[in-house]
C-alpha cells in the first residue's frame, strides 16, 4: 500500500491481491512486460470475472426475492415478473458495458450492499451490519446509504435492532482493518477514506449531469472551486444540493413510515435509496460517470411497488439508453478503440449536453410522482429546500451585510509551491508530521490566529467573482525560517499586477497592504524567491480579508 497510488479503501487491495493470486495459477505475475500487455487476456478475464460474478449475483437477488415476497415484504407478483428484472438487469447494456466491457467493479459494490439489505429484511442485524461495511469498504460510494441504512434498520427492528446493526458494522470495520491497526497503520486507513475528497477537482468527471450543463460540456477542464451563487463555489452548492434532497429523503423516510406498515417502510426506503443515488450523480461536482450505475438496479427493485408497468418500461428504457450513452462517451473518451464505433462519433457537446438535461428531466419526473402521490411529500420537499436555501443565503451573508470574511473562507483553484502543501493558520512546516508539528503563524515573533502558510515559490488563485472591492493583508517571512530567508509578495488581479513588495528577510518586521479589487474575478496571491533561491522561504499571508 506504502508503495503505490491506492487510494482505494484499504481492505480493497484484498480484492486485487485476489486477482493477482488466481492469476499465478496460471503464468507468473511478476513477469513484468507479460503481466502488464493491455492484451493479457488471462488477466483482463480474471478481473472481469469480479464484476460479472457479481451481476449474475444482482440477477440472482432479484429472483430471490421474488420467490420470498411475503417473507421480505415485497409486493406479490406473478413469477415472471421478477424474472423479466432479473433478466432485464443481467442482459442490460449499462450492466454489460461497465462490467464486462469496461472491467469496472461497481457491480461488485452493489451486489454486497444488496446483500446486506436482503440481511436486513431477514431480520439478521449483526450480519447485515458485517455485510454493509464490507460494501463500503469494496466501494466507497456506498457510504452515501449509510443514514438511511441505518435509520431503516431502527424503522424495521427497533432499538436494539439497530445497536446490534451498528456493532455488526464497527466489528467488520476493525475485521477488515485489523492488519493496518495491529501494525501501528490505522492513519492509512483514515487517509483513504477521506483523501477522495477532493482528489478530482472538476465540476463533472464525464458524468452527464448538472455541472455538465454550467461547464458547457467542458466538466474535465473546469474547477469546482469557482464561484457560481455569491461567493459559494460549485463543489459547496453541489454539496448543498445533494445535502437538500438528502434531508428530503430522511424526512420523507420518518414521515411516511410512521405506521410502520412493513409494506410502505420498503417503498419508501428503496424511493429514498434513488433520490440519493440520483442526486449524488447529478447534483454533486467531481461526480464520476459511473455513480448512477445502482440506479440501474434500485429501480428494478421500485418497478412491483409501481402500478402503471407502461410507464415504468418507458422511463427505465429511456434512463437506460442515456445512461448507456454517458458511460460508452466515457469509455471511448479513455479507451478510444474501444466502442461501438458509429456511437463513438457521437461525443459532441450538443449530444452530451441534451443528455444531462435529459437525465435531469427523468429525475425530476421521478420526484413528481412521489409528490402526486402524497401531499406529505410535497411538506418534506418544500421543508428541505427552505433549509438548504438558507444554507445559501447565511454562507452569502457577508455580501449582504457588506462585513469583511477571511480569505480562509474562500478556496483556492490554483495552488502551488515548491515545497509542503498550503497552510490555514499554521506554518508551511505543520504540512510535516502531525499535530504535535503544528505551529502558528508568525513574522518576528508577531503572531496570527489567520492567515496562510506557504514556500516560494507559490502561487494561489482565488476565484472572487465581482463580489468584492477591497483587499487587505499583512505578510512577511515566518519566524520558523532560516537566516537565509527572502522572497518578493506580488497580488496579482485577473493577471494585472497590483502590488509587488520590496525584498523581505528573516528578521524584517510584517507589513501591511491594500489593494482596489473592484471589477476582478481572479484573485492571486505569488511569493517569489527574491532570485536567490528559496532555501527557507517559508512566507505568510496573515490575517488577509475581503470587503465586500
């Protein structure tokens, strides 16, 4: 793990150290040139074995339950009908595409969670707790179920239902983990959980979706740190949005469940489960193409609660067209050779664009016949948009009230340095070692609670948007520096110089300037070696504020 890029859960390396020992039943791995042919077809049919094993386990699901109906609370259907989903799933583009084709594992994600939730209806909580974290741990997305997951298990068992659901995850979680804590490692499995945070800093990673839209079909070129309402960027406003249909879907869940009517309780747990799916697809920045592929199988899993079949067939058919669309664009776009070649032509903005709003269209047919169904409905709606709008208008607050904000209260989409990573309120040196590393700001021995910690050369563009006219800073050289410290501070607006100070050094005093930024988008921020290298540049922006 120490010695490559994963940034996979940690149990995950499990999945792909199976590949590798059913592949040395056959030839050796470590025969470098052999193993790594893109035409090794021994191991490109061992790793898709995963995710096709895995569809053929989500066709099996399906038919499960619809031999278990009443047992599992899913309506009673005549058997064909869950033999036409399970086939329609098995046989379906999206499903055939992403695994067999592409190699993708998403479906090996999906087929433990379902596991888990059929654990669930089985009134197995311990084992579904196991289950579901071992879902997440093989696909992280499925952390975005987890509330839901768990409130559901409340709903259906009760209390202590619950708490022996949350035991059966947190031993999984340790089970799963337990190399990396015996040896002293358990920082590796935090760092990947949440390093994917922002580990793709674009609107839309070829996903179809909204910011796809905003970008002009250009998500892969586009950072989500630009403001788009106010001063809010596109990654909090995505995160808003996604958040508001989330808090829709858990109020929703207690809401319409309150008679606990096991029958109800499931339609609505599975309602909520594709308003989450959906919403984390198409509202979220840094969305992947490949995060609606569960939807492919929520909705099957929705159609014997639907009444009208017709429409149904004709929303899941135009969904599976279009989404099959988005991942065959993504496929080619990394794998040119590899599509349907006439589909292949069709990557056009005007295409992919019409797709996204497309896309957006069905979710939104989706959401009205929950509300036409239930005046309920239309409350929890209406009560999550109110909540997250204000959301919007309180983190806009400053703008209306004309007070100063940090710049800390903003994110850079440009940041670079020579040496350690950018700091909030702290040396460039804390980028080191952990918290007992830490240390604050200061120039001369003047200390500051705020302020950014950098190395020249450095260079951080804000995104300001017109919202603001005024800059101030103090900055200077920090006292954790060497004696041959120096740089230059340059504040640069829309690429037009506006400030450049003297020459600082280790012992100089923090100095102060303001600068006019009426009328700029881009705000940015360089330190400078002085031209005489950057041996302990360590430089500090202290205390910089925006004025509206």
């Amino acid at each position: 793990m120490k010695a490559t890029n994963n940034n996979y859960p940690t149990p995950f390396a499990y999945s792909l150290g199976a590949m590798v020992k059913l592949y040395s039943f056959f030839k050796d791995p470590h025969i470098f040139n052999d193993f790594w042919k893109n035409t090794n077809l021994l191991f490109l049919t061992i790793s898709k074995l995963f995710p096709i094993l895995a569809d053929i386990g989500i066709a099996g699901i399906i038919l499960y339950i619809g031999k278990n109906t009443k047992e599992l609370g899913f309506p009673t259907v005549p058997s064909i009908g869950y033999w036409v989903l399970s086939i329609g799933y098995l046989l379906n583009p999206i499903s055939i595409i992403d695994g067999a084709v592409w190699g993708q594992v998403d479906s090996v994600g999906l087929f433990i969670f379902l596991l888990a939730f059929l654990a669930l209806l089985k009134r197995w909580s311990f084992v579904a707790g196991l289950i579901f974290m071992l879902s997440m741990m093989t696909k992280l997305q499925n952390m975005i179920y987890a509330p839901l997951f768990f409130l559901f298990a409340f709903q259906y068992g009760g209390f202590k239902f619950l708490i022996q659901t949350i035991a059966g995850a947190l031993t999984s979680f340790v089970g799963l983990n337990i190399e990396f804590i015996l040896t002293k490692n358990a920082d590796r499995i935090f760092a990947s959980l949440t390093e994917n945070y922002d580990y793709f800093p674009w609107m839309s990673l070829n996903a179809y979706n909204l910011w796809w839209i905003v970008t002009g079909a250009k998500g892969m070129a586009t950072s989500d740190k630009l403001s788009v309402i106010g001063m809010v960027n596109a990654k909090t406003v995505g995160l808003l949005l996604f958040s508001c249909f989330y808090l829709f879907a858990v109020i929703r869940q207690l809401a319409l469940s309150v008679k606990l009517d096991k029958l109800v309780l499931l339609k609505t747990f599975l309602e909520g489960i594709i308003i989450i799916n959906a919403s984390f697809f198409l509202f979220q920045t840094q969305s992947h193409d490949r995060y609606a592929f569960p939807l492919s199988v929520f909705l099957l899993l929705w159609a014997p609660f639907i009444r009208n079949k017709k429409l149904f067939i004709i929303f899941y058919s135009i969904f599976t067209v279009l989404y099959f669309y988005n991942l065959h664009t993504a496929l080619v776009v990394n794998y040119p050779n590899n599509g349907i070649p006439f589909l292949s032509l069709l990557t056009g903005p005007i295409f992919t664009i019409t797709t996204s709003f497309v896309l957006l269209g069905l979710f939104g047919v989706f959401l009205f016949t929950l509300i036409k169904s239930s005046r309920l409905t239309v409350n929890c709606l209406l009560l999550s948009v109110s909540i997250i709008t204000g959301g919007l208008i309180f983190l806009n607050l400053p703008l209306f009230t004309k007070k100063p904000i940090s710049l800390n209260s903003l994110t850079p989409y440009v940041s670079e340095q020579s040496y350690g990573t950018r700091q909030t309120n702290r040396t460039v040196q804390s980028s080191f070692g952990g918290p007992n590393s830490w240390t604050r700001l200061s120039v001369q021995y003047a200390f500051y609670n705020t302020g950014l910690g950098s190395h020249a050369p450095s260079k951080y563009t804000y995104n300001i948007n017109k919202n603001f006219t005024r800059f101030e800073t103090d900055f200077g050289i920090d006292t954790e520096s060497g004696t041959k410290a120096s740089a230059i501070f340059e504040i640069y607006g829309d690429d037009k110089l506006l400030f450049q100070s003297k020459k600082m050094g280790r012992f100089d005093l923090p100095k102060h300037t303001s600068v006019n930024v009426s009328g700029i988008t881009n705000l940015t921020l360089k330190t400078t070696d002085a031209g005489d290298g950057n041996t302990d540049d360590h430089t500090d922006w202290l205390n910089p504020k925006l004025f509206p």
